[in-house]
C-alpha cells in the first residue's frame, strides 16, 4: 500500500504520530498527486512526412518511435504554419501564425531581427506555473542575445542559433577561398546560456549534435524531476549538412540519411527511457514532430514525403504536413489514430489549458486541441487553417478540403536530387486556383473545383476575410 493511501486509511492513534507531522506527511503526498504534467516537444528539422516507421519508413529501424506510436497517438494531419525553419519555430513556439508575428524565411547570420520580446512563448506560459524550462538545439528565432531563449522564458539553452549548413562549409561557397567564404557565411558558433562556448563549429562538431542535445535533455529532466518542467528538443538534424555520431555511422545500411535517422531515434528512446525511469512517464506529455518537410534536392541526403505532395519550401502537404506522435500512457489511448486537421499554433493554448495558465493578452491563432489528444471522436476546434508562404495566403484547408490560390513554387519536377550532400536545381512552376479532397486525394493530384463550386467560393471567402483581418492585426519581429 502507498503511503498516500496509509495516510487517507489510518487514525492518528494508530499510526501513532503526532498531528502535525500527520497533516504535513498528508499535505506533501496529495501535493505531489496533484503536480502539474510535464511537457517535452522533440521538433526535428527537414524531417519528411515518410522518415519514420510510423508514418512509413521501412530502409531503417525505428523502434523507439514505432513504440512511441504503438503507446501513443499518431497525427495524420498535423501541420506547420511555414515549410521553412525559422517562420516554422516561430509558428510553434507563440501560437500565432508566423506572418503575425513578423517571422518569415530562415533567419541567417546576418540577420538584424528576431522573435519580439513582447511575444510570449510556451516556455513563459509554462514559467507562469514554476515550470523548469530548457532549449536544447536549433533556435532560429535570432542569434543577437536579446532574441535568444534565456530572454524568451527558458532556464537554460544550448545548441545552434540558426541552421547549421549557416558557416563556410555551405556547398554554394565551397569553390571561394576561405577569406571570401566567411565574408558570405561566418563561423558556425556553439551557445551554451548567452554564452558562445565554440565560435567555429567543425564537421567533427556536428558529428555530435544529436547525442549532445539529448544528454542536455535527460540531465535537466533528471535535475528537475521533482518539480514540473517544459523541455523543448529542437534537433540540428536532418538538416543537411548530415552529420552522426561514431556509434551509429554505417549502422542503418541505408546510407548516412538512414544512419542520422537511427541516431534521432535513440535520442527518443532517451527520452522515454529517462522518462520511465523516474516513473514520469504517466504525468508527462511528450509530442515529436518537424519544422517542415524535406529539402527535396538533396536527393539522397534528404528524406521523403510520400505519399504527399512536393517538399520543403512549398504550401503544398509534403512541405508542411508532419509525421506527429503524442506519447502519455494513462491519458492517450494507446495505438490510436487522429486524422484531425491540426497545426503546431495549437500546442501553446494547449499546454496553458493542461497546467491552468493564462493565455497571452494579445491576439494568438491556436485553438486547445487537448480533446484532440485525449479523445477518440474528439473534432478540430479551428474553422480553417490558413497556409501562407512569405506573405502570400497560398491555400486553406477546412475539413477534408484544401484549396489554393494561384502561386509559384519550387519543385524537382520528377527529377532526381543531389548526391552527397551537393544539392541540384528546383525548377519553377505554379498552380492556378484548385480544390483537392485529401482524404480521397492526399497527394493534391485531381483538381476538384468544377464539381464543388460552392466549397470552392466558401474558402476563398474565408480566406480573404482572415486574410484582411491579419494585415490588420500583425505586430513587427523584434530589431536590434
């Protein structure tokens, strides 16, 4: 029996202490019943809708996420806000849709702008509670020190403040001396706090990433496992350039995608293992998703996105819908399917509705999508989601239905990618305005306008109102 339950069963005479060390005994076992739900988000970058083996994958193993789905809940439809990284970041760690915010693109070394210190972040939401709060990976959101995470809610950061194909090692100056490379991309820098700790960041660095962002993450879990904590994982990988650990080189047969692959999911059997061992497993979320699909002309150092439609860089489903698992054993249903539309905007409302925070003051587009989590017959609480690229409103989804309005994108076209990390040319194209059924049409193939003219004139007109509603609400990106 507990002690809890010999404490709430037993008389005072009985158990023969004295009445105040009784009520402190009984105070102390209901405040640790009742401690608020730990939350870790794992946010991989240039992950494909394919690259796992819950969503598909079959060159590698992935065990760890396969149990990850199999105690868990798998996301058919979870989406980004922006298939590219920073716009991406920005998206789920505010609530708002990037273009709110003023985030667009990839920030890069040079960059004069970053998340606004008037935005609030999941990590002050959570900070509101006495959460224990760590970054550890790819920020993305401004390397100066004003944008970075200790001034963003989180006790502690390390990793890269931006993409690491950012240095003098990028394949587009590889042909430059090293004086002209660093003129285009400076040193890749290490931060651990504030604090750059390796101002040039080398390949045998990078070989390191992954397993040293995952220590990180267990250390501060094992360090705050007595309090509630927010942990947030947002890996370097598998952004090109690829880099793994001695331990998982050649490891997966399937080349160095594969081997980086069988690496992240180790990180996540860390995570889980970590997790379990101090019996948190049952009072904490943990949510593993990607910025955006895979960077598609890197051929075979990048990932795949099928059955969905393009890559990275497009509003298309292959660039912004992401292979999404939530893990709660005792609270998700185990081995269940959501093919509910959902967006990482939600997460933010989501973690306030679980610990009983406040939402921001200011205008935030996510909805609570708990019951989505939960429940098995629970519905989307958004209308619409809206996908913009830059600026542009691209396309709406409602339901099973998206539309998009007319837009250029980039596409390989049928061609092949690179090899070995050197990448080869998109080719441009565009679409005009088209309706797709993505549940009888996920690859957005057959364009259904002519036969559904009314839900065609139903999300154009939503999405102009949310459109003219937007640039009347957007706030500016932060400026040093």
């Amino acid at each position: 029996m507990s002690l809890r339950n010999i404490l709430l069963s037993t008389t005072q005479t009985e158990i023969m202490i004295p009445k105040f060390t009784y009520f402190l005994f009984l105070f102390f076992t209901v405040f640790l019943a009742a401690k608020p739900p730990n939350v870790v988000i794992m946010f991989m970058d240039d992950m494909g809708y394919a690259d796992i083996g819950p969503f598909g994958a079959k060159d590698y193993p992935t065990p760890n996420l396969d149990r990850m789905a199999k105690e868990g809940r798998k996301f058919t439809d979870f989406y980004v806000t922006q298939a590219v990284c920073s716009a991406s970041r920005a998206g789920l760690l505010t609530g708002c849709y990037n273009v709110r915010i003023g985030i667009l693109g990839a920030l890069g070394p040079k960059s004069n702008i970053g998340i606004n210190p008037n935005e609030v972040t999941i990590a002050e939401i959570c900070k509101q509670k006495g959460y224990a709060t760590g970054c550890f990976g790819k920020w993305h959101l401004g390397h100066h020190k004003k944008f970075l995470p200790k001034q963003h809610g989180f006790d502690e950061y390390f990793g890269l403040p931006y993409s690491n194909d950012m240095w003098p090692y990028h394949p587009g100056v590889l042909h430059l001396s090293m004086e002209e490379r660093v003129k285009r991309w400076p040193h890749l820098p290490l931060i651990e706090g504030n604090k750059v700790i390796n101002p040039k960041v080398s390949g045998k660095d990078q070989e390191q990433l992954t397993k040293q962002y995952t220590e990180r993450a267990v250390s501060f879990i094992e360090k705050n496992k007595d309090k509630p904590f927010f942990a947030y994982i947002p890996h370097s990988m598998v952004h090109v350039p690829l880099y793994v650990s001695e331990k998982f080189k050649g490891k997966s047969g399937a080349g160095l995608f594969g081997d980086v692959m069988m690496e992240v999911d180790w990180s996540v059997g860390e995570i889980m293992k970590t997790l379990r061992k101090h019996k948190l497993e049952k009072n904490t979320l943990f949510l593993f998703t990607s910025d955006n699909g895979p960077w598609l002309n890197y051929g075979d150092h990048a990932g795949s996105a099928a059955p969905l439609r393009e890559g990275k860089g497009t509003m298309f489903d292959g660039g912004c819908r992401e292979p999404t698992l939530a893990w709660w054993p005792g609270k998700i249903p185990a081995n269940s399917v959501c093919s509910e539309p959902a967006m990482t905007i939600d997460l933010l409302p989501t973690v306030a509705k679980m610990i009983g925070a406040k939402l921001p003051g200011h205008k935030i587009d996510g909805k609570n999508i708990l019951p989505l989590m939960l429940k098995n017959e629970a519905k989307s609480p958004q209308k619409a989601y809206y996908f913009y690229y830059g600026n542009q409103l691209q396309a709406v989804r409602q339901g099973k239905w998206k539309l998009h309005f007319p837009h250029g994108y980039r596409t390989m076209a049928g061609k092949p990618g690179g090899t070995d990390g050197i990448p080869t040319k998109y080719s441009q194209a565009k679409i005009g305005l088209a309706l797709f059924d993505l549940e009888k049409d996920i690859g957005e193939l057959k364009d259904l306008k002519s036969q559904f003219p009314k839900v065609v004139e139903q999300l154009s007109v939503l999405g102009k109102k949310f459109h003219e509603k937007l640039g009347k609400s957007k706030r500016p990106a932060g400026k040093i």
